[in-house]
C-alpha cells in the first residue's frame, strides 16, 4: 500500500464518521424517542473510537512509508544492495541443508536443492556483473570478487555432496522396492539386490559422513570475506 492510498483511507474514514454520524442523529430526531437516539450515539460513538484506532495506526504505517520514500538509491547505490542481498541468499538459504534429513523417497527435493544453489549462484553472478559497470570503487569490487569466489567454494562442496547423495539416493529409490519381494527372488538376484542396496547405503553414509564439520570450516574462511564487503559497502552507501 503506498502513501497516496494511505492518505486518501484517512480522508475517506473521517468523511464516512462525519456523514453517518450527522445522519443518524437527524434520522434518531424525526423517527425515534430520546432513547433510540441515546442508542444511536452509543454505535456511533463506537465506531468514530474504532476508526480513530485505525487511524493511529495507518498514521504510523504512512510515517514510516513517506521515510522510506524520502531515502532514494542512485543506480550505483542499489546494485551494491542487490548484490549484498542475493549473495547472502546464497551463503545463509540456498547451499545450507540438512543433508542427513534427506532419505530415498526425497531425491526430487534434493534435486530441487541443486537448482536452487545453481540459480542463485547465476543471479549473484548477473548482479556482480552490474555492480561492475556501475561502481568506480575498486576495493569494493574486488571485495565483492573475492567474496564470490569463497561462496563458490562453499557452493561447490555444498553441491558435489548432494549430487553423490542423491545418486545413492535414486539407487536405493529403484532397489527398495524390491526389498518387499526378497523373499521370492532367486538366490542370485537376492545376493544382487543386498549387494547394490550395501553399496548405495555406504555412498549414502559417506556423502553425510563429516558433512557439518567440513562445511563449518569452508563458512568460517568465507564469513570474514563477506563482513569485509558489509563493512566496505556500508562506507560506501553512507557516502
């Protein structure tokens, strides 16, 4: 809701309360006794305190709608936070992942984790891209190279273990189903089955195995990247 609509809601309610309420009392005076027109005042009064109550409110609302409009970004100023934004969807949302949650039924969610990670990996990219064109502040634009590259880090490991997980994931998916009809299978396709399902069971193990540590150390050598660009970025806007 912009400031336009908030200003004319204010306008509009306290119309609607100046006419209902004049309306009422000239309606209690020809149609009613003194106590119908008591009640009349009662409701009256009851909805000018309720809309005095909005109107508080979008009082409040509309203040912090004007300031925000009052702060305007340059061109420059806003693909700084665009990129900022997105690369920190990047680091906080899309390579973070409760890898060890994910189990065979799950592997279009994992899936969908990847492409996830992948899109806004491009998208950081597109908006770096932008800010480069637009931002004559050299340190900053390295920073923010520098702080691609260590997100790409984190990106890739994030990724590599996920496509290992749902590679045993999509095995055991097709062999599972089997493990119902074990009983009726040949003794060569129950020693087939047991050793594909093993196999899938240990990649599984191995692609969670040490997951959070390995991760925690690859965050830890990103974060100082990524508060170097906020601090840099906050001179930088402020100026």
């Amino acid at each position: 809701m912009n400031s336009y609509m908030l200003i004319t809601l204010l306008f509009l309610g306290q119309f609607v309360i100046t006419y209902f309420t004049n309306f009422f009392i000239q309606k209690g005076k020809n149609l009613a006794d003194k106590e119908d027109i008591e009640k009349l005042t009662e409701i009256v009064e009851e909805v000018k305190s309720k809309f005095n109550n909005e109107n508080e409110r979008l009082k409040a609302t509309l203040s912090i709608i004007v300031d925000k409009e009052s702060k305007s970004y340059t061109q420059e100023q806003q693909s700084i936070i665009a990129f900022y934004t997105e690369i920190n969807a990047w680091i906080w949302d899309k390579t973070k992942i409760s890898i060890h949650e994910y189990g065979y039924k799950d592997v279009d969610k994992l899936n969908q984790k990847i492409i996830d990670m992948d899109q806004c990996s491009n998208q950081v990219n597109i908006n770096n891209a932008v800010m480069d064109l637009l931002v004559k502040d050299k340190d900053l634009t390295q920073n923010a190279y520098y702080l691609i590259i260590e997100t790409l880090k984190l990106h890739q490991f994030v990724e590599s273990k996920c496509k290992t997980l749902k590679k045993a994931l999509q095995g055991l998916n097709a062999y599972m189903p089997m493990i119902d009809k074990y009983d009726t299978m040949s003794d060569l396709m129950k020693n087939h089955v047991s050793k594909q399902v093993k196999e899938l069971e240990a990649s599984k193990d191995e692609a969670i195995k040490d997951f959070y540590n390995q991760r925690g150390e690859i965050f830890n050598i990103l974060m100082p990247k990524l508060h170097e660009f906020k601090n840099l970025a906050k001179v930088y806007l402020s100026n």
